[in-house]
C-alpha cells in the first residue's frame, strides 16, 4: 500500500465532507455535566444516537471541562461522516469493578471517522495496575482498554491524548485505513500490559509523527497485521515497537507488509523486535522494513526471537513454524543498554529467509567492552556499516 496515498485520500474524504454544512451535536445539550462527578454515560450515548441518525456530515462534541463516563459504545453505521471533537477530559472511573467487560470508549461498525479536538481520554489506571497480575497468570484481558475501534474503515484520528489506560490504550480490531497522526498515549513504565497502539486483523494503517509512552510496547502488532506504516514515531518508556508475539493460537492469519521508519526509541527494553512463540502452529510473516531508526540507551536494539516464552510456560526446544522472511534493518544507529545489541534468533525448525543487515550503528553503553550480536538460523546479507559485527553461527 502507497502510504502517501493512502493519507491524502483519507485527508481529503474529510476535507469534502468539512465542505458541507455539518449538523452540530454537542454532549451537555444532552445532559452530560462536566466537573467529573456525576456520571454522563447516557447523556453520551444519547448524543450519539442522534448524531449517528443524523443524514449529512455530522459534528459531536464534547466540550471543554472533566466527564466522567462509564462503558460506551458509539456504533454505526452512520447515515453521515461523523467528526467526534474531543475538547474536555474524558474520565474513566478508578475502580476496575465498575466495567463489567475489558471495554469502556468503543468505536464500531463506522465508515467515515474523524476523531481530534486536543482532548483527553482518562483512564485512571493506576489502582487496576496493582491489580493486575498477567506476569504470574497469563491471563491479560479482563481490564479495559481505553479505546477500541472495531469494524471501522476510512478514520482518521488526530490531536488527542490517552493517559493513563487500565490495560491497553488502543486497540484495532477488523479496521481498514485508519491514520492515527500527532497522537499522544501516556502511562508510566512501570504501568503493565498498557500498551499503546495495538493492531490485529487490520489493513491500511498508519501511526505518525505521535508520542508513546507506556508500560508495554508502544505499537504492537499482532496476527493479521497488514500493509502497517509507523513513521516519526518518539518511543518511550515501554518496550518498544513489536510484531508480535505470533503463533500462540491455531488459524491466525498471516502479518505482511510492515513498515517502521524514521522513529526514535529512549529507554526502552527492547528497540524494533519480531517475536513468536515456540511451538507454534505453521503461520507466516514477511515484508518487514525498519529503517532511519535512532536507539537512545536502549535494551536489544535489534531482535528476532522465536523462542519467546515471557512466562517460562513452554519448552523453547520445541521450535517455532512461523515462517519470517524478507526482514531489513537499515539505518539504525545509537546506543545499546545491553551488551548483545543485535539479536537474530530464528527457528531451527523454518530458518529466517531472507533477511538483510546494512547500516548499523550500536555503541553499547555498558562498561565490558564493545557491543556483540548474535544470529542463528539465518543468513543475513550484510552491507555497509556493521557495528557490532554480526556474528553468523
């Protein structure tokens, strides 16, 4: 997919539709009240159902001030293209037990979106974060996630912050041409499974020129992920920006078409990284570009893991059959926090295939030497600068 294509044709559908009058519908003439103590969940729903019946192009607003907002799901279709402004804050309850499922801010079924306004989705997460004990379970999705988009084609979404999510900030089911652009997603490092943007059976989507920060990876992307662009991202804390992990599930469909570029990464555990699990189902993944990548102090700059198992639950000798091909990693220099800033681990079982090396530049920060690197199970094609050396095996 032509990203600069993709973008424009997106700008200019809402540009079209800005020139018709648009019917304004704002929450607090449906009784929403801000302030952040009473509860508005209906007056919300309530302006979206009218706004949604409304024929013709459509404004929602919410306007400036604090509302505190329970479970909504704004569903189509729409007879028209709705602009959802976001203005004021828009505020989860703390409690998790209030949300009886893992969603609160649900967008779905809507073809012709636009979300922006400078505001905020609050997700107050911090008293489920100590209630969240995924590490020793495996069991990661019982909290809400902050914003869904479901079933949702041609979006884009733009000016607006998620702070502060349960457990994920974003999450994309099922979407067709979303732009996320000049985003903000905010949570402390220490905040767990609050990932930023994570993407899953979606086609035609674009991050950029946004700041993620979180307790998990900033942008993930996960089985039937493609044609993805990431471009101009600033990363950081968090885990970086992952593919992955695949294969934990039989029938899940194959990730093509990734593109991550011109992004910074400070602090991070881990920089631009594909994972899958052993043991896994025969599956797929390639067409994978990561270039113009600055790593600042960050954990394994570089990796491909195959034996990806964070909860020590499977036996790594049993080796994946995810196939992973037609990778490069060019352009990407900085500093590594571990010594081995170049990690290739690929399955015994299905080889990487493919797989080129050229340009790198990884100091390592730590006191025991120059920075190394590891590859096993592949035969990269090594240009330019190669630092640290790839050590082949």
């Amino acid at each position: 997919m032509n990203f600069r294509s993709n973008l424009g044709s997106i700008c200019l559908l809402f540009l079209l539709v800005c020139v018709a009058e648009a019917a304004i519908f704002n929450v607090v003439d449906h009784g929403a009240v801000p302030g952040g103590l009473k509860d508005s969940t209906k007056a919300f729903v309530d302006t979206w159902k009218a706004a949604c019946a409304s024929v013709g192009p459509t404004t929602y607003v919410i306007p400036k001030g604090v509302f505190l907002v329970g479970p909504v799901t704004f569903a189509g279709p729409c007879k028209g293209y709705i602009h959802f402004t976001v203005q004021g804050n828009v505020r989860a309850d703390p409690e998790p037990a209030k949300f009886p499922s893992d969603n609160w801010i649900v967008f779905q079924h809507i073809t012709g979106l636009q979300v922006s306004g400078g505001g905020v989705f609050d997700g107050q997460g911090a008293k489920a974060w100590t209630q969240n004990n995924c590490a020793k379970t495996g069991k990661c999705h019982s909290l809400p996630v902050n914003i869904r988009f479901n079933f949702v084609e041609n979006a884009l979404i733009s000016h607006v912050t998620s702070l502060n999510s349960k457990l994920f900030h974003i999450n994309l089911l099922a979407c067709k041409n979303l732009t996320f652009q000049s985003v903000n997603i905010t949570a402390p490092g220490n905040s767990p499974n609050t990932d930023g943007i994570h993407i899953g059976n979606s086609n035609g989507i674009n991050i950029i020129d946004s700041v993620i920060g979180t307790g998990d990876d900033c942008v993930s992307l996960g089985p039937g992920s493609v044609n993805i662009n990431v471009t101009g991202v600033t990363c950081g804390p968090g885990h970086g920006i992952s593919v992955g992990s695949l294969g934990k599930y039989s029938n899940e469909e194959n990730v093509s078409g990734i593109t991550v570029r011109n992004c910074t990464l400070i602090g991070t555990t881990n920089g631009v990284r594909i994972k899958t699990w052993p043991k896994s189902p025969v599956g797929a993944a390639s067409g994978f570009i990561f270039e113009d990548i600055v790593m600042d102090n960050v954990q394994n700059p570089i990796i491909i893991d195959q034996v990806y198992c964070p909860w020590s639950t499977c036996n790594k000798e049993d080796p994946s059959r995810i196939k992973i091909s037609n990778v490069s990693f060019n352009k990407i220099r900085g500093t590594s926090a571990t010594k081995n800033a170049v990690n290739i681990v690929c399955s015994k079982s299905v080889p990487c295939e493919d797989v080129k090396i050229g340009d790198i530049d990884l100091k390592y920060t730590g006191p025991d030497g120059p920075a190394s690197s590891i590859c096993t199970f592949a035969k990269p094609t090594l240009t330019g600068v190669q630092n640290p050396r790839i050590a082949l095996s």
